[in-house]
C-alpha cells in the first residue's frame, strides 16, 4: 500500500500542472500557429530581462504570418520549407543564412560571434600592383638588344662600303698607272705563286685595305714593290678615331738595285716631320746623318721639306733641275724619298737584344707619296699621282748614273769603317759571352760522353786525354803572357 500511494502522487501532480501549461498557451498563441515555430522559442523565457537592446534585436525570432487569414500563402511556405529541408536553393543568401543561424545561440554561451559576424561582412580591399618596367612586354625592354642590333648591321654596312671603297681606289690608281708601267718593266704583277715568274696584270690583295704590286726585268733593277696602304675604312672604330684625328692613304714604293749600280751614300728628302722620325727609326740615317734635316730653301724646295744627307756632293748631285721640278710641284704630295746603300730597315730595340753581326744591307730607293682628300679621296685624286711614278723611273736612272769623286768616295768608305768599328766595340762583351757559353756546352758535352762510357778502362783513358788538353792550353796562356812581359821590357 506504501509504495502504491508513492505512484500515485507523482501522477496527480502532473495532471494538476497539465491544464495550467495548456492553458498559458492557449492566451499567448493562436489556435492555428505551427508547432514548429513555437519550439524555436522555447528557450526565450529563461533569457535575462536586463540584456543588451541590442542583443535582444539580434536573437529574436522572425516575424510570424498569420495561417488563418491566408490559406493559400500557407500551403506555399510548407512547401518552402520541406525545399529547405530537402537541402535544395532557398529564397535567402548564404550570407543571410549565416546571420540568422549564429542570431540563435546565446551569444553570453558562445562568446566570439559577434566578432565573426563582424568580419564576415568585412571584405579585404582589392590591390593593384603596377608591374615593373623591366617586366613589361614593350619595346623599351628589348632597348639592349635594339642598339646591339643597329650597332652590329651599322658595322657590317660600314665593312661593305669601306672594303669596296678601298678597291675602287686601288683598281682606280693601277688603270692610270698600267700603261706606264708595261713600258719600263717587263713582268707586271706577279703574285709569286708559280715557280716560274708570271705576269698578271692585275694587284694582289693582302688584306681590305692594303694592295701589292711586284714589277721586275728592268735594266739596273731587281724589282719594284709597290705598296697601296689605304685608310681602314671598312674598321668602324677607326673611322670614328679619324673624325677626331684626321689621316690620308699612301702610297709606298721599294726598289731594289743592284751592287754594282748605285754608289756609297745616304740621301733622304722629305717633310720635317717625317725626316725628324726617319733619323730616329732607320738604322742608316741615324748612323750616316748624324746631322740635324737641313732646310732645301738654297736647291728651290719648300719651306715645308727638309734634306738628310751623308755629305754635300751627295745632294748636288742627286737635286738637279728636273728632281727639283719633281719634287716643288708635288710637295703636297710628298712624305719621303729615302736613297741609301746601307738600308737595313729599322733599328733594332734594346729588348729584343744586340745583334753580333752587322745586318744585311741592300741598295735601294724607298718613296713614300700621300694620297690628295685626306680620306676623303676619289678615282681622280688617284690618277693625279702619276706625274710622281715618272719620278720614280728618274730617280732609278739617275742613281744610276751618279758617281762620287775619289774624295767623296774615300769620305763614304771612312764612315763606313767608322760605323763597323763602333758595332764591333759594343758588341764585343756579347761575343766573348757567347764564346763563353759555347766553350761551356762543349766542356759539358764532353763529360758526358765520357760518363755514358761503359768500359771503365776507356773512360779513364778518356779523362786522363781530357786533362792533358786541358794543361796545354794553360801552358800555351802562360807562354803568351811571357812573351808580352818580354816585349814590354
């Protein structure tokens, strides 16, 4: 009976509290609300009275719509939210629904969601960075390449004009001179290629800008070198450097006598200049005209010319009337003319050592003539130049002919002597070095050959021969110096 009673209070206090609750909900609803909405706020009575306005905004509930005015709207709603709970596309944004599901929750419980809602709707501003001009695809990135490019094509057009500039010229001067040459010379052209001598006709190249013609089988002649040193106008750099330093073709000729047709002596005509640099760089002139160039004022030449020469009948013969003509009408043309029996070429340099024999000399004519334009030259300037090849016939006649006195010859011999002498005094601490060392290569030599002897008995008797020399040429010494005592006495 005891825990009968005990169940049945327990049952009579809920069916006292039942009509009281049915009762509340029947005043604060309307008999045709949704169930399902009412338990969206079942927890709204146990919220604090005193909370934020705010807050209270932002956690209530959306607004109901009445079911029994409208029927129809409903019908449509039931049907929007079965939509949403299917998980289809509903009427509102994600956004939107973001708001209203963190707009639930007690934000005292979950702290932090009104930070999030903040910086939900918080978007981070859209920043535009220019690209650098380095990486831009433009023509001013490519600046390196475009002037490497023009730089490359203005130097391979420059190379095509300059190298037919260049052979224009030369075909230019050797179509005015060919005529004359043919006449004194028999062999016009050779370009040394065939053993047996051949007559081209035409100039041979060496490079873009330098042009060889070798003429031979002339009377007192060996041969004639002609030498055509144009300006390198086909070098881009170089015309740029001659803006600034202007220069002019030339125009190089060597002939070459023989022995017996040209005297002793040493005669250079020329611009001061160029006589001021030929006694310091040739060989002959600093040894045969050890003078200051003289002025050729007394023979009628220009002021702008000077001469070098070994003595004064040298010059009065070789400046007659018509060398004179020759040369005062052409001085602008003229850089040098250079007669010598003693050409060696240029002087040797301290670095690379003092010969021990005297250089190989040959008797030869050098004339150096300058092209009219100072670069700026044309076919024309080029034909001018043949009065002065019809010096160059002269001149090798008139050495011909010229013969000095029995003094000037004595003269030309005395300094000839003089200048052996002084290179054998200088030369003469370098042969006995040399002796020296070829005394030691010998000595050094023989010893080995000595040590490579198997047979012990032939290696001594080498030795003992190698000694016996040895004492001889210390007695033969000690009997010179005897002998010189005795005299001395």
């Amino acid at each position: 009976m005891r825990s009968l009673h005990l169940l049945l209070v327990p049952a009579l206090l809920l069916v006292l509290v039942f009509p009281v609750t049915r009762g509340r909900y029947n005043d604060d609803f309307d008999d045709g609300e949704d169930l399902a909405d009412f338990d969206d706020n079942d927890f709204a009575e146990f919220e604090d009275n005193n909370e934020d306005p705010v807050a209270e905004a932002e956690t209530a509930p959306p607004p109901r719509v009445s079911h029994s005015s409208q029927p129809e709207e409903e019908e449509d709603e039931d049907e929007a939210t079965v939509e949403l709970e299917d998980g289809q596309d509903g009427f509102e944004d994600s956004e939107t629904q973001d708001q209203d599901m963190y707009s639930k929750y007690d934000q005292e419980e979950f702290e932090g969601i009104g930070d999030m809602e903040k910086t939900s709707h918080m978007k981070d501003p859209l920043i535009i960075h220019t690209v650098p001009a380095h990486l831009q695809n433009s023509w001013e990135s490519y600046y390196m390449e475009i002037l490497m490019v023009t730089g490359l094509l203005a130097y391979i057009m420059n190379y095509i004009i300059g190298k037919n500039k260049n052979s224009r010229l030369a075909h230019a001067w050797f179509n005015s001179h060919k005529e004359l040459l043919e006449s004194n010379f028999a062999l016009v052209g050779d370009d040394g290629t065939s053993k047996e001598a051949v007559s081209t006709g035409k100039l041979n190249q060496e490079n873009e800008h330098i042009y060889n013609l070798w003429c031979s089988g002339r009377v007192c002649c060996e041969g004639m070198l002609i030498q055509l040193k144009f300006l390198k106008r086909q070098d881009l750099l170089n015309v740029l450097a001659r803006m600034m330093r202007p220069a002019c073709d030339q125009v190089q000729i060597k002939v070459t006598l023989n022995d017996e047709d040209m005297d002793t002596f040493v005669f250079a005509v020329g611009t001061k200049k160029a006589m001021a640099r030929l006694q310091k760089e040739m060989q002959d002139l600093s040894e045969f005209c050890g003078d200051k160039p003289k002025s050729g004022a007394k023979y009628g030449l220009p002021e702008s010319l000077a001469i070098l020469s070994e003595m004064g009948e040298v010059t009065d013969g070789v400046m007659d009337n018509k060398m004179v003509h020759y040369i005062t009408n052409h001085a602008d043309k003229i850089e040098s003319i250079h007669f010598s029996d003693q050409f060696s070429g240029p002087k040797v340099m301290q670095e690379e050592g003092q010969p021990l024999k005297l250089p190989e000399t040959k008797k030869t004519l050098l004339f150096t003539f300058n092209v009219p334009g100072m670069g700026n030259t044309s076919p024309r300037d080029m034909d001018s130049l043949l009065p002065l090849m019809n010096m160059v016939i002269y001149s090798i006649d008139k050495v011909k002919k010229l013969r000095l006195n029995r003094e000037g010859k004595q003269k030309a011999d005395k300094n000839r002597a003089r200048v052996e002498e002084n290179f054998l005094k200088q030369t003469h601490a370098q042969r006995q070095e040399a002796a020296q060392t070829r005394r030691e290569e010998k000595k050094r030599a023989e010893k080995e050959r000595i040590m490579n002897e198997e047979d012990p008995e032939r290696q001594r008797r080498l030795e003992e021969a190698a000694q016996r020399r040895e004492q001889k040429k210390i007695e033969k010494k000690q009997m010179k110096m005897k002998q010189i005592k005795v005299k001395a006495m």
